[in-house]
C-alpha cells in the first residue's frame, strides 16, 4: 500500500528525515512510534502531499501522492491538531467531503450518528470540545471509506468509551473493506491492543519495522537468581540489551526468542529462572540504545 524509499526532508539545515525507508501493507494497522523529534509527524505530512521530499520516494499503491488528486481521494488524515473551516459545523464539513471523496456513504453518516450522540452537527466544530472535534472527525472519516487512514495521536482527548468504539469502528473496516490504518501515537499501551505492525523511528529513520508478534518473540526479560550473589561471566554473543539488580535477582533484557535465551542461561545452573514477555513501551525503550532515555529502569 505505501513505499517509502530514502526519503530526505531538510527545515532551514535541520535534517527532520534523514533517509527513511518503510513500508506498510494494505489492510494492516501499522503504528508508528519514536521519541519527540523522531520524524512522525513529517513522515505523516508526505505521506498525505503536504510536504515533498527533498530526495527519495513516497508511493501509494504505486502512485506519488504529491499533486495526485486521485491518490488523494483514497486517503484521509486526522491530524494532531484539526482542520475545519472556521464557522463550519460538522454537517457542513459532510457537505465538502462529499464533494472531494467519491465513496462518501451518506446513509453510513446516518447510521452513524447514534456513535457520536454528543456532536451536535449543526453546531460549529470550533465550539465543540476536544473531544468532541475528534468525535466529529472520526466520523466524517468513516463516511468517506478512504483506503488508507493517516491517524495522528488519533484518541487523545477521548473517554475511555469512546477510545474504545472508535478503535472498534475502525477494526472493523480493516476487517470488511481492507482499510489501511497508518497510526503515530505515543500512547504504546493502545497501539499494542490495536496494531498488527510497528516501525520504530529514531533521528529521522527507521530503526526497525516488523510484525508485532515478531518484536515480542525477539526481545525477552529474564529474571534470574544465580547460584553466587553476583552474576557469572555471560557469553559474549549473548546480545543483553540491559541488566539490573534487586537483591539476588539479576533482571536482564536480552535480544532473542525467549526458548533459545532460556536454554542459554539454564546452563549456569540458575536457582531461578522466569521469562517475562515485554510490553510495546519497553521494547520502543530497549531498542533505542538508550541514548537519553535513563528511564529505563523504570520499566524494569
């Protein structure tokens, strides 16, 4: 669905995407996650033609995005911060969408609109809470049935209940039209129950992009109680990201499938061994190298 190869974006020197490459398949809902100043958002704003590149290649379905409009037509964005024309209500903004977007369905807005009870779509969406922007925006963006959805921090602001109805929504358009969700947030706890592939960037790169499933089963925190107080001599080619301490026990992140790491370790005959598997949040924290992030051991 989307082709990103060595893509260069510079701001008066400053290089915000240093060479990005990634690549997002149709159907699937890909989180992207990174420190402040990663690239996110940048990222996003090409992907949608906002920006073009300075060098390098963005492609949808096969397709530049910038100056196309009909790739256009297939995608839609919720930006971090909303646009709407300034005294439009939400009706009026269903009214331009559906003059841009050919699959708006308009009996989907009407069936809809029991989602959103607390949108009053008559009112001015710049009188409406945060919340209840998002609400509306949400739901213009499922009656337009894009084929990519561009999400950024797409649920802040949002109850509980509606996070939850919202991701719901959309799950089910990935399940029944094959809807690309392409989403950035640094919510990792929520990205983690809804997403089936994740890209981690870092300075304006990618640092790694797989499966979900397949950073879990790579990365492992073991806690181990060796015979002696202090830890043995570990092999060299054993990849410990990260290693800490309480008492006897010897917690220590290392990079492999958790069977493989297990067995290694049984060999020094530990009067404790457990593994644990990591959550998104520390994974994003491991896999960065560590560089200004010391709250690792907050995880731990």
């Amino acid at each position: 669905m989307i082709k990103i190869d060595n893509v260069v974006k510079t701001f008066d020197g400053f290089r915000a995407l240093d060479g990005l490459t990634m690549q997002v398949g149709k159907g699937s809902i890909y989180g992207l996650v990174g420190p402040n100043g990663a690239g996110k958002s940048t990222i996003l704003r090409h992907i949608t033609g906002v920006y073009r590149p300075d060098s390098g290649s963005i492609l949808v379905d096969g397709q530049p995005v910038y100056e196309n409009p009909q790739v256009k037509q297939r995608i839609f964005s919720i930006p971090d911060e909303l646009y709407y024309f300034t005294s439009a209500s939400t009706r009026d903004m269903m009214r331009f969408y559906r003059g841009i977007y050919p699959n708006f369905d308009m009996q989907r807005y009407e069936a809809l609109r029991p989602a959103f009870p607390d949108v009053n779509e008559r009112h001015p969406i710049r009188r409406l809470s945060k919340g209840m922007q998002k609400q509306s925006a949400f739901w213009l963006a499922l009656c337009c049935q894009p084929d990519l959805l561009v999400l950024d921090e797409p649920v802040d602001g949002l109850d509980p209940v509606m996070r939850r109805q919202v991701w719901s929504l959309l799950m089910g358009d990935v399940a029944q039209r094959g809807t690309t969700v392409l989403v950035s947030s640094h919510n990792l706890r929520e990205l983690e129950d809804v997403c089936d592939h994740v890209g981690i960037l870092s300075h304006g790169r990618v640092l790694l992009q797989r499966s979900l499933s397949d950073l879990q089963d790579n990365v492992v925190k073991m806690q181990v109680v060796f015979p002696e107080a202090e830890a043995p001599q570990l092999p060299a080619d054993l990849q410990v990201l990260h290693t800490a301490r309480t008492g006897r026990i010897h917690t220590l992140i290392v990079r492999g499938r958790a069977d493989e790491v297990k067995s290694r370790l049984a060999a020094f005959q530990p009067i404790l061994l457990e593994a644990l598997p990591l959550t998104l949040e520390e994974i994003f924290i491991y896999e960065l190298g560590g560089e200004d992030y010391e709250v690792r051991d907050i995880v731990l």
